[in-house]
C-alpha cells in the first residue's frame, strides 16, 4: 500500500524595527530610539530557529510600501495549516478616525519611516490571509489611548517611551490629513462595513469584558493572536539592547525551551514586566484551538 504524503505547514515572518522616521514624513519629528533595530534581529533570529523563512525590515527599509508589500506576500503565498508571524518595535500614534461614526474616534498608528501605517489597513491585510492560516503578531510599541481616552503614565526618569508624542501627533496629522483620510476610507470602502470588524470595537469588546481572552471579530478567517507591548494608558518602553517587552518575551521563551501556549506566554511575559507596562493579549477569527498551541509551532 501506498503511503500517503502530508504536505508540511509553511512558515513565514516579517521582522520591522524602527530607531528613527523620517523628518520630512513627520513635521521634523524624527523620533529617536535605541533598541528597536535590535529587537528586530533577535525576533528575526529566533524566528528562524524554529524554522520560519524571515525576512527584515529596519529603520530606512521600514517603509509603507514596504511592510505592506510583505503581509501581502505572505498573505498569497500561505494555505490553511501554515503560520505568519509579524513583529513591530518602533513608536505607536495616532491620527483621528475619519471613517467611524466618533467625530473624536482615535485610530492607533504603527510609525513606519515614511508614514503612519493605521489599524484599520492591518486589520484589513489580516483580514485577507486564507481561512485556516495561524497569525502570531508581536507589537512592542505604544497604544494611543483609543479605549480609555486617557493619557498614558510617562515612562520612569530616564527611560525612553515608544509612543510619538501628542503635540507631534497633531502636527502630522493637520499637515497630512488628507492622506490620512483617504487612506481610511479606502480601506472602510474596500473592506465593506458589515465584512471586517472595527479594530477600535475590537479593543473596547475586550475592555468591557474585563480583559478576558476571547476571540472576537468573527469575520477573519485566519487564527490571529496579538500579543501588544502594553496597555492603552501605558507607554512601551524602549532599552539599551531590547524593548522591556521584547526582551521580557526572549527570556520567556528561553531559547525555545518555552514549551506552554499562547495565554501561558503571555501570561509569563506579563509576570516579568514593571507594574506601569502590562502587555495586552486578544484573538481575531476562529483563533481558539490555535492558542492552545505553543507559540511559533510550524
């Protein structure tokens, strides 16, 4: 009898570290950090320990064009089975959110070097990965308030936060509103309001469910697990060679000696960190069986 072939899962990453932007993209801004290039080579490195085909994007490489490019590459190229792992440590922001029905709605931003990259446009390119597909994604960055509306703590004397300064904030959005705008509006319009779950509503379902690991947003296909350096009225703070969040996950993971599932490597890294940075957990689509896995099994 003939013996029937498995086909083995896929594996790919994309591994974005941000230590500045670009002035000209951010009103002169260029928002320095230390470690951020760091954090995407050792994410990188272990990623390609269990057997993942990563690729790396720092700094000036860290581009719109480019980070899109590379979800969507994945996004074609992976089937039911296979795993995505998509990691970000730079500054987190803000523009204001031209698309909801909240004329003072935030929308969280990811700093890329040449501009904002919004939730609404990740969550779409999450949203298009075929059913079955396992996304692990790991943001060591700052939130922007948008389920609290309060202004996060300020990081300990001497230590540096992940989070574009509001007054910044502001001064890009006002000199670049219109790209903003329309950039959100495409992707409302190409996503179809009844198709794709509000990322905003996503984060305040978890809120008012007292934090509780669900998986809401039942219209993604893929299992999603986000895993965010902290809360919404907390800043991410960045180190000399890891972010705190970063570096807390290596130790966790322990060179792969880790061997629980994603709640548990949460719940492990959340343990280790300073009680004024707490990283927050939530699934998208059918993600349950997927977090019962240990992280990053190919």
């Amino acid at each position: 009898m003939a013996k029937t072939s498995v086909a083995k899962s896929r594996a790919m990453s994309l591994h974005i570290g941000l230590n500045s932007v670009s002035p000209k993209h951010y009103e002169g801004w260029s928002g320095p950090l230390a470690a951020c290039e760091f954090d995407a080579n050792d994410m990188e490195a272990l990623a390609r320990s269990q057997g993942i085909a990563a690729k790396k994007l720092l700094t000036k490489a860290g581009t719109r064009k480019a980070v899109l490019a590379g979800i969507r590459a994945a996004a074609k190229a992976l089937k039911k089975g296979d795993l995505f792992l998509l990691t970000y440590s730079g500054h987190g922001g803000q523009v204001a959110d031209s698309s909801g029905d909240e004329d003072d709605k935030q929308d969280e931003t990811w700093c890329l070097f040449d501009g904002q990259l919004i939730d609404d446009e990740l969550y779409f390119e999450l949203s298009k990965f075929a059913a079955g597909v396992r996304i692990v994604v790991l943001s060591d960055s700052c939130h922007s308030g948008t389920v609290t509306r309060a202004r996060p703590e300020p990081p300990p004397p001497g230590m540096r936060a992940k989070l574009m300064p509001a007054d910044v904030g502001l001064r890009v959005y006002a000199a670049h509103s219109k790209f903003y705008d329309d950039l959100q509006n495409s992707v409302a319009k190409a996503a179809g309001k009844a198709s794709l779950a509000d990322p905003d509503a996503v984060l305040a379902t978890l809120a008012a469910q007292g934090g509780r690991v669900q998986s809401i947003a039942k219209q993604f296909k893929a299992a999603v697990v986000l895993i965010s350096g902290c809360q919404d009225n907390q800043v991410s703070l960045d180190g000399d060679h890891n972010g705190a969040f970063t570096g807390q996950l290596r130790r966790v993971w322990n060179n792969g000696k880790f061997s629980g599932n994603h709640a548990q490597f949460h719940a492990q890294i959340v343990a280790g960190m300073p009680a004024s940075q707490t990283p927050n957990l939530f699934l998208l689509g059918p993600a349950g069986a997927f977090a019962a896995q240990r992280p990053l099994t190919v």
